[in-house]
C-alpha cells in the first residue's frame, strides 16, 4: 500500500515565504506526531511522499480539518502565535497523514495541488 | 533552555510554492528523526521554534551542512527526487535541529531569515 502526507494551505491569506514554509512544517510534524508507528515507517521507508494543496479560506479550512478528524486521519492545525505577520490565532494550515493514498484522497483528490 | 530548529533553503534555485514546502517539511521531519528524545519534547514543549534562513547556492548549503554535522546537530539535507521540476538528486535544503538556540546561532547566526 502507498501513503502520503498532505499539506494544506490556504490561498486567501498573505505570507511570506518564510512563513508559509514555517506554518508548513508544523503541520506536516503535527501530524506526523499523531499518525501510528506502523504507517509513519512504511511512508518514510516509501520516501515520506508529499503533496501541497491549497483551499481557498478559513471555512473550507475547517471542513477539510473536521472531515479528517471524522475519517480518523492522523491531523494537526496550526494556529499561528501572530507575532509578526498575522493575527494571533490565525489558522493557516492543515497536516494529514501519512495515511493510505486511496484513503487520503476521498477527502483531498478534489483539490488543487498549491 | 531554549530550542528551535534551522531550516535553510537555497535561494538559487527556482521552485515552485508547493516544491519549496514540500521540501522544507522533508527537512524539518528529517532533522527531528535524528534528533534525541529529550531535545525533541522540549522543543514541542516550548511550540516548536522554526526559523526559515536562507543560502545563495549548493557550495554554502553544503558548507552549513558539514559544519551542522561536525558541531554534533541532528541535520538532514533533501535531495529531489527530480521527478518534476529539477534535476534528479538536486540538494535544496537543510534542517538542522532541534537544538539549543543559542549553540543553533554559532552556525546559523549570519544567514538570513527568508
């Protein structure tokens, strides 16, 4: 079986890139932290395979957040502290995964990769 | 004591928003798989600190990540796969952390944010 990970950013807010890298890898570890042993070593041992996808606001955020939850994909949110570029509490970004290919794309296949 | 980790990435090399984050997360995860149990729960204890610097072409990278390895950090250098926008094994960026911020800035310390 193939797994992946998907990073989700979104496309209504400003970021440098600095930042958007940033919020990035906190999802992408959120999530990593919360997946079970046994997938997290095969994804790496399959070259730890990425995908970057974009949804257009905080709604549609959400969605696809409360959705991973529902499905049981290991998932992470990230809220930045706002200390520079954002307001506190923004939410910028979403890690789900690693989780079976098939699996993750019944809830992310529709979008557009960033 | 403070942690945070080091991602840095080339400026030289043209990359798309999804390439660059997909990238960088390879080098975040990478660098905390090397990292001790004891530095990593501190860091994520504390929110875990990333900064986002950059390097103007492959010789610096590979300076930085010589010098990150001989220093004793946990450090790991992505190399594309070269499926789609690069050349296969092109080397794109490092992590380097977690580790203490101010042992991170005897290496890091000169180079700029992104």
């Amino acid at each position: 079986m193939e797994y992946k990970q998907a990073v989700v950013l979104r496309t209504d807010i400003e970021m440098s890139r600095g930042k958007d890298v940033a919020q990035a890898c906190h999802a992408s570890l959120g999530a990593y932290r919360r997946a079970e042993e046994s997938m997290v070593e095969e994804w790496i041992s399959q070259g730890q395979k990425k995908v970057v996808l974009e949804v257009e606001g905080l709604e549609k955020l959400m969605d696809l957040y409360k959705r991973a939850q529902r499905e049981g994909f290991p998932s992470f949110i990230v809220k930045d502290a706002g200390e520079t570029e954002l307001e506190p509490g923004t939410k910028t970004c979403i890690g789900i995964g690693p989780a079976p290919d098939s699996n993750l794309d019944k809830i992310t296949g529709e979008l557009s990769p960033v």
